[in-house]
C-alpha cells in the first residue's frame, strides 16, 4: 500500500505530525525502531506550560510542576525567581510519548514499532523490522528521526551547526520541589541543572560540548551517587540550513529545532511538526511537491519560532565567552528586586529573548556590562 505520508519516528515531533496528518485526512505511517514508544528517555522532562499545553495531551504524565528556579553561580552567589505559581511541569518522557502517539493512532495513524528507516529509493522507503525487510512507497515523507537523523544522511542534508552531549541521572534527594536549580559554571559552555521530580526524586544533569562526562562526574558529587536511571543523549543546536529535501521535510531534533538557550526541543520540535503536516496536506491535495510547495513549509516556521531560535543561537555563541567570574558578578547583578519582579513577568522557557532585552534596559545589569560587552551580548541590540 502506498501512503499519504510516513512519518519516520515516534518521537513528540512524529507523533505530532502523524496526529495532524491523520486528522486532516491523509493516510499516515508513523514508523519507530524501537519495540516501546518513549524509550530510552532522552529528555529531562521539564517542560513550560505553553509547550504541555502543545503535546495535547492529560496530565497524566505530570511527575511534578514546579513555580521558578535558583540560580547558582561556583563562586557562591544565587538568585531565586519564584513567581509563586506553576510555570512549568516536569513530565515522564516515556508516558508523555506514548499518550501522544496514542492520540495519533486514534486519528487514524497507522504505527509500525520495532522497524527502522535504512534507505530511499525514489518515493520508496526501505525498512527493516519486525516483518523483515519491507519497501514503503510514500507521496511525502517527515523525517523526525531525532539527532542522528538516517533520512538527513541518507538525503545528504548540512546539519546542525552545533551538537551538545548531555548526561543525566534521577536520584534521591531532599530538595525543594517548587524549584528547578541552574549551575551555569557546572557546563561553562552550557549548564548543570537539579530538576525535583517528584516523590523525593531528582534529575541532576548537564549538556555541553566538552569534557561532558569528567564535568558531570565531578557535579554529581554534590548530589550522591546512587543513581536509579542513567539518561545520556545529544542536542542539535542551530538548525540545518534547509529543512525539507526532494519529497521530505524535516522536524524537531532532526533539524536542529531545539532551543539553544535551555536545550529544550519538545514545544519547537511539535510547532514544526505542526507546520510539517500542514504543509503535507496541501501538498498532497494539490498533488504538488515541487520546490516552491515544500518550501512552504520553511516559510510556515520562520514566521511562527524562526526569530526566537535565531537569536537564541547569538546568546548561546554569547555564553561561550562568559568565563566564572564573569558569571558571578551576572548573577549578583540580577539579585535585584526590580529585576526579579521583571523576570516573573516576562521570563518565559520558549521566548526568553523578550525577557533579556527587557533586561538589557536595567540600570542594574548595565551597572555590570562590562561582563555583558565582554561577551558580546550588548550588539545584540541597536
Ligand atoms: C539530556 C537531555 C535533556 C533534555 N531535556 C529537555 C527538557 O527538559 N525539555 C525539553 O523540551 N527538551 C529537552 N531535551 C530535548 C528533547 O529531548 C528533544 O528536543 C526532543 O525529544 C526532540 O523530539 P523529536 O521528536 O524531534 O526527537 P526524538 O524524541 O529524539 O524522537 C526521535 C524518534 O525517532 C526514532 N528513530 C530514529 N531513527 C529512526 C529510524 N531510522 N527509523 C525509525 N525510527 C527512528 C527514535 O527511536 C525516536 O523515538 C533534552 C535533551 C537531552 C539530550
């Protein structure tokens, strides 16, 4: 049989492209390499309010919701950010997955688990699994087959500009639930978190692009050491410079989707799956795959999370150039109540540049620029 659409992964992205593809009326394939949606969990889990809101999906896979965060500098100085109520929720990946692709399959999605994508021939999809070797003829393909992207390989596509490698452990530990905690001089290229998740739990993590078990080792200490679940994963940052091919688009992960400034890919990765099938539907209504049509499709993304991710690749290049001290003097800078009173209205997980140029205005952060010209931060802005 040939379909509509495959969707290569099983992933938030996936689910969500085979759910918006199946409600519109397409025949849709999901397929996933591994025997059980969700796993390995590669994520950890904590997620604003806009991006739950955008999986769909009930709160049964809510572990924890948390109201703000502390920010702890190596050098001793911290700031606590608590807008004193629910600013984001921290989920179990696994459950969330698979109730997201439960919704799919009850629009109408056709899954196929425990098969994996190998080779493109044409509009044929060559995979292996279960039911041995099988060839899937397709109209449109939606490649989200995460970081280490087959189909973007496989169609000679220019990935991400950067890849983080992220380690992470749940363990137990006596924390306040209400509070995420951030260790930016944990990863000096990225951060360390402490994300309470419920029952006593925590995950204590951190991405980065070196040294990244030697670093982690040496911030687990501060935690204990008996680890219950070992999460190691990878992080595309700065998406491939196109994100669809012949007959193919690209989402989440696949395309480097995630935000460079927290590392977060649920909610970019389902809006450009979002666009992905919108797209699809009218490729496949108007029997049009040509350039023009899938171009669209980037077109969609650019006006909606384009910007955001834009600029959220200048603060990331930005942090490189943030040493410790540096860090330090920030973090004692933002210890302010004004400044805090502002990031409780405006911070938000999936937009953060409206809070950093609210920020720049500060007599208090530019009190300390010299840090901020230091990195570059301050051209940013006219
Ligand atoms: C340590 C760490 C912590 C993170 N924490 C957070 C967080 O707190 N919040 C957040 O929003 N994001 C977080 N992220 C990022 C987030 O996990 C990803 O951005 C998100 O999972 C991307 O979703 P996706 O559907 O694009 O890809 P994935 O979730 O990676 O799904 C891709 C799917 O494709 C399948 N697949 C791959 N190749 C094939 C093939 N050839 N054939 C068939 N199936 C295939 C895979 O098995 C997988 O199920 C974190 C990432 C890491 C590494």
């Amino acid at each position: 049989m040939s379909y509509d659409v495959v969707v290569i992964g099983a992933g938030p992205a996936g689910s969500a492209a085979a759910y918006e593809c199946a409600r519109q009326g397409l025949s849709t394939l999901c397929i996933e390499e591994h025997g059980t949606i969700g796993y390995p969990v590669q994520c950890a889990g904590l997620l604003s309010n806009t991006a739950f809101a955008e999986c769909r999906v009930s709160e049964r896979s809510v572990l924890n919701k948390v109201s703000g965060a502390r920010v702890i500098s190596g050098m001793g100085s911290e700031i606590l950010i608590d807008a004193k109520t629910t600013k984001a929720v921290v989920v179990d990946r696994g459950a969330l997955d698979r109730e997201m692709a439960e919704s799919a399959a009850n629009a109408g999605a056709e899954f196929r688990l425990r098969t994996a994508a190998y080779d493109l021939l044409g509009t044929t999809l060559m995979t292996r699994g279960t039911n041995g070797r099988e060839k899937i003829p397709f109209r449109l393909l939606i490649a989200a087959d995460g970081p280490r992207s087959t189909i973007a390989r496989l169609c000679k596509m220019p990935r991400a500009k950067t890849y983080l490698a992220g380690i992470q452990v749940d363990l137990l530990h006596e924390c306040d639930p209400r509070f995420v905690e951030i260790y930016p001089d944990a990863s000096p290229d990225f951060f360390g978190w402490m994300i309470p998740a419920g029952d006593g739990r925590v995950r204590i993590g951190l991405c980065g692009q070196y040294q990244v078990p030697e670093r982690f080792a040496a911030f687990q200490k501060k935690f204990g050491t008996n680890a219950t679940h070992l999460v190691t994963g990878t992080l595309p940052l700065g998406l491939m410079p196109k994100t669809y091919g012949p007959r193919t688009l690209f989402v989440g992960d696949a395309a480097g989707f995630a935000k460079p400034t927290s590392g977060g890919g649920v909610y970019t990765g389902i809006r450009s799956a979002r666009h992905a099938a919108a797209v699809a539907a009218s490729c496949c209504e108007t029997d049009t795959f040509t350039e023009a049509a899938l171009g669209k499709y980037e077109q969609r993304w650019q006006a909606d999370i384009g910007r955001e991710l834009d600029f959220g690749f200048r603060i990331f290049q930005m942090r490189q150039k943030i040493s410790a001290p540096d860090m330090d003097v920030l973090i004692r800078a933002l210890n302010d109540p004004d400044i805090i009173r502002t990031i409780v209205e405006y911070g938000d997980m999936d937009h953060p540049g409206v809070l950093i140029k609210k920020l720049l205005c500060k007599p208090a952060i530019l009190r300390c620029a010299a840090p901020l010209l230091r990195s570059g931060l301050l051209s940013l802005f006219p």
